[in-house]
C-alpha cells in the first residue's frame, strides 16, 4: 500500500513536472513533495474553488492575482490546477526561481528623453534584470499531460460514480421486492386469519336475526341486517386482498397460450352480463399464440373486458378485442379491449390501477371492490410488460397492456 502510494505521488509529479501537489478527493486533502503547508494549502484552494473553478487554470506568478501568494512563493510561485467535480482536484506547485533576464533595453526606461537622438548603443545596451516571485513557466507540453489526466481521472470518476448509483438501484430493487413479499405475505395471512372470525359475526347476527328477530323491534331488525351486509361486503374486499396477494406470490406457470382460445373462454363465462346488457363484442383479428401463464393472462381479459360492459350506458354497448404489433420482428406485442362506455377523465387515468380505487359509489354499475385493475397491473407487471389507458368522459375508453415477445427458453422472474 505504502509503496503504491508512493508511486503514485512520483507518477503524479512527473506528469507535469511539479515539485510537489495537492490532491483533495471527496473532501480530502493529501500532499506530496513540496508544497506549502497545509492550512496554505487550504486557502488556495478555496480561493480556487472561488475564483477560477474551471476545469484548469496555470500561471507561473501566482501573486501576480493572488496578493497574498507573494508569501507562499518558496513553493508556490507557480501553479498548475486541473478541477476533477465540484469537490475534487489537483494543484502542482513549482517554486519560485530568480532569474537574470537580459532586455535589449531598459524596460523600464522604453521613452527616449525630449529631444534625444537615437543612438544605437544606447538603444540597444544590454539591460540586466533580476525577476521575481516567478516559477519556471509550464510548458504546453505539461499543460497537455494535466488536460489529459484530468479526461482520463474524470472517465474513471463518472464510471465508479454509474457503478455505484447501479449497485444503489439493485439493492433498492432487491429491498422493494422483499418488503413487497412481506407485505404480501402479511395482507395473505392477515385477510386470510381475519374471515374466520367475520364469518362467525355474520352467522351468529343471523341467527339472532332467524331466532329472535319476531321478538326484535324494527329498527333493531335493520340494523342487524345492516351488520350482515356489512359483514358481506367487508368479505369481499378481503378476498380480493387475499387473491391480489396471490397474485404477486409463487411463479408463473408459462407456455405457449393461444389467446384466440383465452378470450373465447372468457366471453364464455362473461355470457349472462353480455346479453343482459345487449352487446356486442367483436375480437379484431386472430389473435397471436404467446408465452404466458394462461389463468393469469385469462383474468386480464376477464377483467378488462367485464369493466368494458359493467362501465357502459350506451344503447348498443360495443367492445372491441385486439393487438397491435408483429411477434415475428417486434420485442413487444400491445393488446387492447376497447368500449364505447362512460370514459374515463384523465386526472384517474394511473389512479384506477391503484387497490381499491373505484371511481364510483358503491352500488353503480352494479358494484366492485376496485381491486380489479391493480390486478391487472400486477399480472401484466408479472409478465415484464405494462397497462395504460386512454379514455375520456363520454368518448369510451381503450385499455392497453404491452406484453414483451418471449423466447421459448426464458424464465419469468420469480415472485418478489
Ligand atoms: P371495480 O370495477 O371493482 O370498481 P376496477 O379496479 O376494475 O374496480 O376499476 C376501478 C375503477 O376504474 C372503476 O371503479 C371504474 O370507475 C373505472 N373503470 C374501470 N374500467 C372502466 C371502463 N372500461 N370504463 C370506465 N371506467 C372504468
């Protein structure tokens, strides 16, 4: 480590020939060679930070800006820096070095006197002055290995910076599908635990009701028949929590679905809501075989395709079934069920996906638990894809889920 360290400062003071540098990385300072002395050190650099915070900056008279670097210029009379982040870069000191500087001149004297005539050895005498407070200049040889240090150090930053935020997603990831498991397990547990003791409220209440309910006045009757409907409906909401659990739990059984034979089961079982209602449903097309968990995938259509007739008022209610895309050349294949219902106002078009959002009163539209959407996003989330809908009130809506095209070889992933 030591002697790591140790080439590492040689190498770093060879790049551009420094006497000695600074290196502060995420807030650290460290020095090597010659250099001021730290709490100098620390000033420079703050006023770097201030005042030249561009990527690099070099002078070969830092006092000539910095007054109080006069002070400093045993090691600092020139600086190269080059700035890695907001937080993190290198200073190269050099020292100063008093040189004799010949002029053909007097510098200091460039105006003949009035009247003067111009003689060439006067003109011309070698004028002789000593220059201070000055390092040996960088050369453009050095300015390039700084700028080209600084591109290589800056890839490296922004790779480790990519490989930590990704490692930071997957643990987030990984946390998210453990605690959605636990959350899962415990609504599981939880709705399964409670039913036992709501079905016995239910039962003793209509017993009491069976029994004595002739000995009841009224009012009490109502209310007990209040508490039985209560009960019914709190029975409902736990199911569908216990079945949106298990939903998200265990694996998906995939193989090859024909959704032609998916989508006529389920307008089997719809058949009686069908008709009652008068409408007419018409599949667009055949429909392609996929890799999917058929029940799964049976209850998305089920349930999309129940919504399309249960949230519609139109005289001839039509509901349309189909897909867009090409399973020989797309990586998605996107589904629709789309009606001429009562629409959707857009403000609730992510809301609806979420548990137990109903837009409506209980009773209209002949009711629901509002569980039915999330459980579609969950099975259609399951199967690596995603479910929008475009809707707007009175204009009907089109429900669409993307399903990725699966190889025959690939794994689902596994349940959180
Ligand atoms: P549920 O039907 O049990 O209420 P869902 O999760 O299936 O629960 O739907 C949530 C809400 O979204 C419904 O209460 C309804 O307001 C609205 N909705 C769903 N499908 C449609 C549709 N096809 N047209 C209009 N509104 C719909």
């Amino acid at each position: 480590m030591a002697q790591a360290l140790s080439q590492g400062a040689e190498l770093l003071l060879r790049t551009v020939n420094g006497a000695g540098a600074a290196v502060r990385l995420f807030g650290q300072v460290t020095c090597v060679g010659e250099t001021p002395e730290a709490a100098v050190v620390a000033r420079l650099m703050h006023w770097l930070d201030a005042e030249r915070p561009a990527e690099t900056f070099h002078t070969d008279s830092l006092s000539a800006v910095l007054p109080e670097a006069a002070e400093w210029v045993e090691h600092a009379s020139g600086i190269l820096t080059i700035s890695l982040s907001d937080r993190d870069r290198i200073v190269w000191f050099r020292p100063e070095v008093v040189r004799t500087v010949n002029w053909g001149g007097d510098p200091n004297h460039p105006v003949l006197p009035k009247g003067a005539r111009i003689h060439p050895r006067r003109s011309f005498e070698l004028w002789k002055q000593r220059v201070r407070r000055k390092s040996l200049p960088w050369t453009d040889e050095e300015l390039r290995s700084a700028a080209a240090l600084r591109g290589d150090l800056v890839d490296i930053f922004v790779r480790r910076a990519e490989q930590r935020s990704r490692a930071r997603l997957e643990a987030l990831n990984q946390e998210l599908a453990r605690s959605n498991a636990e959350l899962d397990s415990f609504a599981y547990v939880a709705s399964h635990d409670l039913k036992e003791p709501l079905r016995g409220i239910r039962n003793y209440t209509k017993f009491v009701l069976e029994d004595f309910g002739d000995s009841l006045p009224e009012e009490g009757q109502e209310r007990l028949g209040t508490v039985v409907r209560l009960s019914d409906r709190m029975e409902e909401l736990m199911d569908s929590l216990l079945h949106y659990s298990r939903v998200g739990r265990g694996h998906l059984a995939i193989q090859d679905c024909d959704l032609n034979l998916v989508v006529a089961g389920v307008l089997e079982l719809l058949e009686p809501r069908i008709e009652e209602k008068g409408a007419e449903v018409a599949v667009e097309g055949p429909l392609p075989v996929i890799r999917c968990d058929v029940s799964r995938i049976s209850e998305v259509f089920a349930n999309l395709i129940g919504n399309a007739i249960k949230y519609n008022e139109s005289d001839r209610p039509r509901v349309e079934i189909g897909y867009e895309g090409d399973a020989q050349r797309q990586e998605e294949l996107v589904f629709y069920v789309r009606d001429n219902g009562i629409g959707i106002p857009e403000r609730h078009h992510e809301g609806i996906f979420e548990f137990f959002r109903r837009l409506h009163t209980r009773d209209r539209f002949g009711g629901g638990t509002g569980a039915g959407l999330s459980i579609v996003k969950r099975i259609v989330e399951r199967h690596g894809g995603r479910v929008w809908v475009e809707s707007a009130p009175g204009e009907g809506s089109a429900f669409r889920f993307a399903l990725p095209v699966v190889p025959a070889s690939a794994a689902f992933p596994a349940a959180g």
